[in-house]
C-alpha cells in the first residue's frame, strides 16, 4: 500500500527539512520525492504555485512549508496546550523563517560586489541580533524556544540550521549554548537521531 503522503521537493534539506523530521518524529510514512534540478523546468508548472516543498494527499497538492509543518505538527502532538501556547509557537517559528530570509538575500545575491556590501552587516549586525535574541529565550525556556518544552518550534529551527549555516557559511549556534541545547534536544530524539544517520546526503 502506497504511503499517504508525498513530499516533492529538490534533492535538499532546506525548506523541507521541518516537515521530514515531523514525519519521522510522529512515525508517519511517506513518499521522499526528491528531483534533479535539471527536472525542474518540466515539473515547475505542475505544481501550484510554481514552488516546492509541495505535499500530495488526498488527491490535492498543499504548498507552503510552514503550513506543512503546523499540519504535522498538529499531527504529530507538537503543538501547544492552548491558543496562548500556539501563538507563542508560531512566533518563534515566524522569527526563524524573518531570519533564513534575510540570510538568503545575502547568500543568493548573484552580483559578487552587491553580495560583498551585504555580508558585513548581516554578519556583523543582522545574525548576533537575532541569535543573541534567540539564545536568551532559549534559556528562559530551558533549551527549547517555546512554552519551556519540545514544540515544533524546536523543530524548525533544527531542521533549518544546515541550510542556514551552509548560507552563511559558519556555524550559527557554536557561540550560544542555548541554541546548542534546542539542537542537542532534538538531534537525541532516537527519531530524529536514525533519520539524520540515513537521509540523503546533502550540504543544504
């Protein structure tokens, strides 16, 4: 029997990283389409808005990676107790997708000098603002960024941090134990743990 559920997306983690490690947290099977960039062209139209991450299920396509994510993670019991709870949840998972924005208007500019001018202040300005913020709430929650405990806040952040460190070409949480705990929080999770040893390999 054909799993339920079928992620398309390029042969990355990126994007659709926060919606596999939900999947394999919940233990939820599903298809890991994964096309080469040279198949991009021919399967662009297809989807809905010209976009991937895309899900398939039940006859219908769903775009939007954080919808994604909130589905499953509704799914997967990774949500908060109440509404207080998931609009703080949702904050923070807004906040690191505010942060992985402003990293890739750097790190896609295809102008060398234009990139150059960026790089600076997002490194200097733009990423300590952010981690110091993220790090100190980190703390006050006791390793996680929401509601002091595991939510798919923690989620996302996690799975995201390859492809911002491969953005930014450093390692954003070396200097901010309190990041390096939401990071040690999930990737100990035997789940996640199995999943992260047998994924594709990929740098992004």
């Amino acid at each position: 029997m054909a799993p339920v559920y079928k992620l398309t997306y390029f042969p990355v983690k990126a994007l659709a990283e926060p919606t596999r490690f939900l999947l394999k947290y919940g233990g939820l099977e599903f298809e890991d389409e994964r096309f080469e960039r040279e198949q991009w062209p021919q399967i662009k139209p297809t989807m809905p808005f010209g976009q991937v991450p895309v899900l398939s299920a039940k006859g219908k396509q769903y775009h939007q990676s954080i919808a994604m994510a909130r589905f499953f993670a509704k799914q997967v019991k990774l949500v908060g107790s109440d509404e207080w709870e998931d609009l703080e949840i949702d904050s923070m998972v807004d906040t690191v997708n505010d942060l992985r924005q402003k990293i890739a208007v750097y790190s896609y500019e295809q102008d060398a000098a234009i990139k150059e001018s960026r790089k600076g202040p997002l490194m200097n300005e733009t990423l300590p603002y952010y981690l110091e913020r993220l790090d100190k709430i980190a703390k006050e929650n006791n390793g996680h960024l929401a509601c002091g405990k595991l939510t798919w806040a923690d989620f996302y952040f996690v799975a995201l941090l390859d492809y911002l460190n491969y953005m930014t070409e450093s390692d954003l949480t070396a200097k901010y134990e309190n990041l390096e705990a939401v990071k040690n929080n999930v990737l100990s999770i035997p789940a996640i743990k199995e999943w992260v040893e047998t994924r594709p390999k990929s740098d992004l």
